[in-house]
C-alpha cells in the first residue's frame, strides 16, 4: 500500500529537482562558456541525465539537455554541437568504442560521468 505513495512521492521529487536544474542551466547560458547538448544512451533515469547536466554545467559548458534517453545515438543528427553523452553508472564496452570510434571520425562528443 506504501509502495505507490512512496513512487508519487519520488516522481514529485524528480520534477522539482529537474525544474530547478532547468532554471539553473537558463543561468548558466548568460555565461561565457561552450554550448554542448546532453543526451541520454539507453538510460532509464532521466533525472540523473539531468543531473549530469547540472555538472557539466559547474564545469563551465553551457548546456541543453535532450529530455528523453536515445535507444540509438546517431551523432550526425546534432552536426555542429558538442554531445555530451551519458551512458548510466555503468557504460558498456560497446558503447566505449563506439564513442572512441566517434571521436575518431571527428565527431565532438564526450562521454559523463567519468
């Protein structure tokens, strides 16, 4: 009976968080630094997407946050923008050389979280 109070409660808490980082990451574009766009590689958490855009934004980078994780990242959709890429706690051999492989091919993305 806990169970789906505790899950409302928690949803409540991600969209306060997620509307504060938003209201931070507005913020941080009136400051000098570069544009780079978060997104999401076959993650289930989006608040924590958010959160890592949070960070990179502390670092300096002035981000966007594509709100939905991708189930396939296909950089040459976002020509022109840095992609910071958020992979969970965990990213997975494949997906490691594929951002390498990227990169490689001059693509300006990075993966978070490191």
């Amino acid at each position: 009976c806990q169970q789906p109070t505790l899950q409302a409660l928690l949803a409540i808490l991600d969209g306060v968080l997620i509307n504060y980082i938003a209201i931070c990451l507005a913020s941080a574009r009136k400051k000098q630094g570069k544009d780079a766009l978060v997104v999401g590689w076959n993650i289930q958490d989006t608040t924590r997407l958010w959160l890592e855009g949070w960070i990179a934004s502390q670092q300096g980078w002035r981000i966007d946050v594509l709100a939905h994780s991708l189930n396939q990242l296909r950089p040459e959709l976002f020509e022109g923008r840095t992609l910071l890429v958020w992979c969970g706690e965990n990213r997975t051999s494949a997906q490691q050389q594929q951002l390498t492989s990227w990169q490689e091919q001059g693509h300006d993305i990075f993966p978070l979280g490191i």
